[in-house]
C-alpha cells in the first residue's frame, strides 16, 4: 500500500479523560495504546481508525475521511461498535473486559483492562527455541484450553464468533490467566461488505469456510482455530492454511510425528476440530471441552516401523525437518 | 421539566429504513416525533424525515421556551410538513408525492398533548395500565371506532385492503390530523410512540406490558427485538420511542434529561437539521445511533461489572 498509515495520537494525549503513554499495537481496524486514567491506573484503549479509509498527520487529532469512503468507514465503525457491545455484555475472565467506551476526535475509543504478560505466541517460540521433544507439557496445554474454551463459550453463547483464534491473540497474564484478546465480530461483517481490509484471516488458523465467500461460519469454525492452537502448541510451528490442506492434506502425517509425545487422545481431538469438512468437527464448544477434560489413563502408542518410514520417504520429498 | 427517552429503529427485512424519530427540547417544553415513511410511493424515508424536520423547525421557532398553543403547534405544524412534501414533489416533478404517517407528543408544563396522522402510534401507560392509544386512521381502526359507537358500518368489498390507510402527510387530500391533550402526567407516566412495525407484530397487551414493568432502556429495544422475532425474515421496519415522565432520579440513567440546565434560549435536538445527512444512502449510522450505542454499550458495561463477584 502507498497510502501512509494514519499516525498514531503522540504519547502524552488525553482522549476521555485518559493519558496515552504509547502505542502498543496498530492493526486494520485501529490502534491499541497504553494509557491511564485519572487515578494512574493502566488501561489499554482501542482507537477506530481503519487505516484504509482514515488519514491523519503527526501531531494531528482528528482524522480525516474522504466523502467517498464515508459509508465504509460508517459501517466498520458500526462493527467497532458490535465488538464493544458484545464484549460489553461478557464479563468472564477468559475475556477481555471492556471498561468504557467514548467519542472524542470524532471517532470512538473502547479502553479495555490492560494485561501484563505474553501472548501465547511469544511463549510458543520460546519454548520451541528450547528444542526439547516437547513444547508445551501436556498437562499445560490441557488447562490452557480447559480456561480458553470456557471464556469461549460464553462467547459462543453472546451469539459471537470471535473468527481470529490464534496465540498472537491468546494473552497470558503474569499471573497465569489466559485472556482472548481482539475481538474479530467487526471483522466478519467487513469482509462481507467490501473487501477493503487486508487478509481477514490468519493463515494456518483460519477454517476452509473462511476463505470462500458463502462458507456458513459458526462455532465451529472458532473451533477449527482452537485445534490450530492446540497443534501449535504441540508441534511449535502453525499448521499448513486450509487452501493447502485442501489440496494435499499432511496434517495426519505431521500429526503422527507427534505419537508416543503426546497421548493419542490430544492427537485425536486435534484432528477431530481441524477436521476439513464443518460438520465433522465438535459442532459446539461443550462438545469439545467434554472431550479435552475426559480423564481416561492417556494411551501413547508409538508409530510403527512402516510408518517411521513414510514419514521418513515425506521429509524426504518436501525437504522439512522431522 | 424531567423525563428520561429511550429510543430504537430498526431496519428489520426490508432494504431501508423509512422510519425517522426523534426529539428536541427546549428549557420547558419537549417534543417527540416519529414518523413512517410509506413503502409504493417514493422515497418514503425523504417523506418522513421531511416531517420531522418541520415538526422541529416549527418547535424550534415557537417554544420559546414554552409553545403559547400546544396543540395547535401540533396541528399547524404536522400540517406544514404535508406542505412541504407537495412542494418537495413540485419542485422536482415527481410523478407521486412522498407520504409518511406521523406521531408526535409534546411534553409542557405538567401535561402532554399528541397529534398523530396515518398508523404510527402513541400509548400511555399510567401504573401499568394502558391509559391511551392512539386511533389508527386506518379503514380496520376507523369500522372499529364505529362499531363501537353503534354506528353503521360500512360493509367490506372484498378487494379491499383493511389496512389501508385512508389519511397520511403527502396525500392529495388535507390530511386528517387528530390531535388531544391536555392530559395532565403523573410522575412514572410512560409514553410510547411507535411505528406499525411494532404493533402490527406485538399486541398492545405485550407493550403496555413492558412499559408497565420494565425500564424505559430495557422495555424499548426489548419490544424492537420481539417485533422483529415475531415477523421474522420480512419483518418491516421498527421504531420506538419511550419517555418517561419525571423518570425517578435515584434511578438516574444515562439517557435522562433534565431540561432545568439548559439556558433560556437554548434548544437541543435528535432531529437532524438538513435533509442532505439523510441523504447518504449506505449511511445508516447517524449521529443519534452512535451516541445511542456508545450509552447503550456503557451500560452494559455497567451492568456486566455489578454482575463480577
């Protein structure tokens, strides 16, 4: 893109009676910063300020939209506003919490909890930098997912989908809690509409009905992106993206690399929500939770010789490591 | 003056929005409008913003700051809109002339006056009681009112369309306008306006109900949504609006007015000004639903952190 981003308000701003301290993200939609409120306690606030269609200069407030993309920057401002009302009903720890919502500049801000911690993400590639066998211990990822499935549910149950499931977007707390962050219900409505934001999907994450235009999302394309996660944490790396797997689906064999690591049950649930076909996914966050918190003795079943040699033919092939 | 507003609309199934509704105030006297723009004529959402924005103009030359004739403001002044979509028409040779119903209830020292013309409503409900509702000029309403008063009623042909109206602004005939008031408002009193999208698919019962019961904030876009549950996928527009007469000020909430802060001269208003804002098609966000839903996303904020344990 050519268009320079809009600038970010400079550190030091008050915006509803908030100081910025800095910006700490800028994404399609907007930009997160760092401030704090009147008693100095720490907030972070979203900004609407879709880059596409605002424009604002160094030092300036207000930003500037074009007569023509009004009715594009109304309707994403619409879905800001859908994302703030849904998390504004959720009040689950798994969940970002909302804490006010403003207008100022002419333009509208949402201030959120601000976490102290890591995204998931960052954890990922620290713990596969380690090169151990495993990356993440079984146990750990089995309460991860326990604690995300359940503000996820709560979600679900708001009638919202949060479409953009990925460690980048999974937080944890210095204090050990897992919290979702960026709610993509805007992001839906805007890839309808008009396809003026940059890819609404995170590749590796996305479900296959996220790529097609009249694929019918619901639970269990957030679903899909759970068992992404889940491989992620397992395997260190993101899965191949759907249009990929559609073509030549690797993920069992990259899968069983995984035997005698983890217990077959994990690798089974995995594969069960990345399952390519909606429908042979857990269709409902419950379904999977009953699954992942079943606690049956774990059975790790070591691949056979004729498999090691498959998957030693496949390394071969594609030239990856195993 | 006190009073706390709530109001919604909704698209519902259809491809826009005709219905407009709004209020303005002035330190003494407040006015509530809503008006629903009439489908198989054109441009019906032109016809009733077109109304308000007279109902308005006229409020805002008159009250100052109160209306020396409440109900002759209403009157003349639903009137004037009529007016203004024939010579809108005129001026741009339509073939047909733009045509909207219209409520509208002012609020004035202690008592409230209405007018309305076409189907769109006003109720009040005084201690859970519906205590009036507008009479729908309308060919079912008006058999209705005759029957009831032992008169004659004309027989139906059977291609007519009961539900036809037989009086609205922007019709080649005078419009009928019906106006009443005073009626002296009690603390507590609620008065709802509304649109036929919401009591062609809710039963009077259901809305005095949620009147009676429920908030103001809560009653109003609770009665949208069962509207637009009821009527399902074709569902017409829905409009409410509610007020709440000397709405308690310990339940203070974010949408009460207090019109005693406002200066002598000043006049605050919902209605947009200009036709030219309404004109963006695709914009259906205007400045009243952004400010409506920062407040409704704030108090669910709210309500969500008195939940936290």
């Amino acid at each position: 893109m050519s268009k320079p981003k809009p600038a970010p308000l400079p550190s030091g701003t008050v915006v509803g009676g908030y100081q910025i301290v800095k910006k700490l993200a800028a994404g399609g939609f907007g930009v997160v910063y760092l401030a704090e409120d009147s008693d100095r306690h720490s907030v972070a606030i979203k900004e609407y300020l879709p880059a596409s269609l605002a424009e604002r200069s160094p030092g300036e407030l207000t930003p500037r939209v074009k007569p023509e993309k009004q009715p594009l920057y109304r309707l994403g401002l619409k879905s800001f506003f859908e994302e703030g009302r849904s998390l504004a009903q959720i009040s689950h720890p798994s969940v970002v919490s909302v804490l006010n919502f403003f207008r100022e500049n002419e333009t509208v801000y949402m201030v959120m909890n601000y976490l102290q911690g890591d995204t998931l993400q960052d954890f990922i590639v620290t713990a596969r930098d380690l090169k151990r066998d495993k990356v993440f211990r079984e146990s750990t990822i089995r309460s991860l997912f326990d604690e995300i499935l359940r503000g996820l549910r709560i979600v679900h149950q708001y009638k919202m989908l949060h479409l953009d499931i990925k460690p980048a977007n999974v937080f944890i707390t210095n204090d050990n809690k897992a919290v979702m962050l960026d709610f993509g219900a805007a992001r839906e409505v805007l890839s309808k509409e008009g396809n003026f934001i940059r890819p609404m999907y995170t590749p590796g994450f996305a479900a296959p009905e996220m790529y097609r235009r009249d694929g019918t999302l619901g639970p269990w394309t957030d679903i899909y992106a759970i068992g992404a996660c889940i491989y992620a944490c397992m395997q260190g790396y993101p899965p191949n993206d759907a249009p990929q797997r559609l073509e030549k689906d690797r993920l069992a064999l990259s899968l069983s690399r995984l035997r005698n690591v983890y217990s077959d049950n994990l690798i089974e649930v995995t594969e069960w929500c990345m399952s390519l076909d909606p429908l042979s996914r857990p269709q409902s966050v419950f379904a999977l939770q009953k699954e992942l918190s079943r606690e049956t003795e774990r059975r790790y079943t070591k691949l056979s010789f004729s498999e090691r040699l498959k998957l030693q033919i496949e390394s071969l092939k594609t030239g990856a490591k195993t | 003056m006190r009073f706390a507003v709530y109001q919604v609309s909704r698209k519902g199934g259809r491809p826009k929005n005709e219905d407009r509704m709004g209020y303005c105030y002035t330190r003494s006297a407040g006015l509530f409008a809503l008006a629903d723009g009439m489908g198989g004529h054109p441009e019906g959402e032109v016809a009733a913003q077109m109304a308000l924005q007279t109902l308005a103009a006229t409020f805002q030359h008159e009250a100052k700051p109160t209306l020396a004739d409440p109900l002759r403001f209403l009157q003349d002044a639903v009137l004037a809109g009529h007016h203004q979509l024939l010579r809108y028409a005129t001026e741009r040779s339509l073939l047909d002339t733009p045509r909207t119903t219209v409520v509208a209830c002012v609020l004035q020292g202690q008592a409230a006056f209405w007018a309305h013309c076409g189907d769109s409503r006003l109720y009040l409900v005084r201690d859970g009681k519906l205590v009036v509702r507008t009479r729908d000029h309308s060919y079912t309403e008006l058999h209705g009112a005759l029957a009831q008063s032992g008169q004659p009623v004309p027989t139906d042909s059977p291609r007519f369309n009961r539900n036809v109206l037989f009086t609205c602004l922007g019709s080649p005939g005078k419009p009928v306008i019906d106006t009443a008031g005073p009626l002296l408002m009690m603390p507590g009193d609620r008065i709802l306006l509304c649109s036929d999208g919401l009591w062609g698919s809710v039963s009077d019962a259901a809305i005095t109900e949620a009147l009676a019961h429920r908030p103001i904030q809560d009653a109003v876009p609770e009665l949208a949504e069962q509207a637009l549950r009821n009527a399902g996928s074709r569902s017409d527009n829905v409009t409410v609006l509610a007020v709440e007469w000397e709405a308690d000020e310990a339940a203070e909430s974010t949408q009460a007015v207090s019109t005693r802060a406002l200066g002598e001269e000043v006049f605050a208003s919902t209605i947009q000004a200009s036709l030219a804002a309404g004109d963006v098609a695709a914009d259906e966000l205007d400045e009243a639903e952004i400010e409506r839903s920062i407040r409704e996303i704030n108090e669910a904020i709210k309500r969500s952190a008195q939940k936290k344990p």
